[in-house]
C-alpha cells in the first residue's frame, strides 16, 4: 500500500499486517457510512406441516 502525499511518498511494507488493517479500517468506515441503506421487509421463516 502506498500514497503520494504533498510530493512523498508513503508506503507500508506488504509484510507488515498489523499497520496494514489498522490503516483500511477507517477506509471501510467511510465506505459503510457513504452508502445507501436499502430498507427491505423482514424474512419471516414458517414451518410447513402436514
């Protein structure tokens, strides 16, 4: 992962997995608070005898 700010560079090591989910999780964050909630009916599960 890397990232051109103000003309340098930023990267985190492919390795390095902790700093790697520490740095996407605001990324998911803004990602579930950008989208459209879709309101949908309930799934109701009924038994069926005979």
């Amino acid at each position: 992962m890397k990232v051109h700010y103000r003309g340098s560079r930023f990267y985190i090591d492919d390795s390095d997995l902790e700093s790697k989910s520490t740095f996407s999780l605001p990324g998911q964050l803004f990602a579930l608070q950008s989208g459209e909630l879709k309101s949908s009916a309930p799934v109701l599960t009924l038994p069926v005898g005979n």
